[in-house]
C-alpha cells in the first residue's frame, strides 16, 4: 500500500496575525494522521489570493506530496478567497468532492450550503479545501475518507480506472 503525504494550509487572518491560535489546522492534522496519511507539511496564510497561491503552488512543486487540504476562506466574507487561489492553479476541476462535502454537511447545518470549498487536481495532487470551522473540518475529514484513498491510488497509478 502506498503511503500517502498530506500537506494542511490553514487560511485565517487571525490565526496569521496570532490574535487567535489556529484550532482547524492541527485538528486536521491529526484527524488525517489517524486515517493513515503521512503528514508532509503546514502551513498558515493570511486571507489572500496571492499569498494563498503562493504556498499552494510551493507544494504543488513538491516531490512526495500527494493531497493538499485547506482549512478556512471557504465562507461569504470578502477577504474568503481560497477557492478563488485554488482555481486559479488546478488542470483539472473534481467538483464532486466539494459536492459531498456540502451534500453531506447540510444534514448538519443548512449553513453548509454556503460554503464555497472548491477541489480539484494540479499535475498529480489533489487540491481540497475545507471548512475554517473545527467542528466542520472534522465533519468533512469522516465524509471524504470513503472516497479518499480510491482517489488519491487513481492519481497516482495505483489502482486502473
């Protein structure tokens, strides 16, 4: 079995300025680590597109990196431009995920449909953006892990199609 590295990017000006410690980033963490994942970096960005695109497309250029998962910006606000960043570096849209995730999240809060989490592939990783909110990231980790490492053998040769 291949052993799959994750890098987790948490998106918040608050966080990034430290008036507020990041909660969503190493919740993740941890939550993909206990799926199996290997963690193969962090980071934290302030809210906005280029600096977001930046450090998305510093791990896009990384050998050994296979998933990339945001965690915040996702929202109405107008500083929320994470999937504006990631669309802006993807080949190859996967918009069922993000789909899922608000599919399955609205059974939690109807507030799920305003979530704007974009997903998609840039040359052979996957680019999936989460919500900011712990409890929604955690929500959204358990929705995606039955389809998660099916997609990620897929990308990367594992597993025919």
């Amino acid at each position: 079995m291949v052993k799959y590295r994750v890098v987790v990017i948490t998106v918040s000006d608050s966080c990034y300025r430290g008036e507020k410690p990041d909660k969503s980033g190493p919740a993740l963490v941890e939550a993909l680590q206990k799926a199996g994942l290997e963690l193969a970096g962090t980071g934290l960005v302030a809210d906005d597109r280029v600096a977001i695109g930046d450090v998305l497309r510093k791990w896009i250029g990384q050998d050994g990196v296979h998933l990339i998962m945001t965690t915040g910006g996702t929202g109405f606000g107008p500083r929320d431009v994470t999937p504006e960043a990631t669309r802006d570096l993807i080949d190859r849209p996967a918009p069922g995920i993000a789909e899922l995730l608000r599919q399955v999240g609205a059974t939690q809060t109807p507030l799920t449909w305003l979530s704007r989490g974009e997903s998609g592939i840039a040359g052979n990783k996957l680019i999936i953006n989460l919500p900011g909110s712990p409890k929604a990231m955690d929500h959204s980790v358990q929705t995606l892990l039955p389809v998660l490492f099916h997609a990620l053998d897929l990308l990367n040769g594992s597993k025919p199609h």
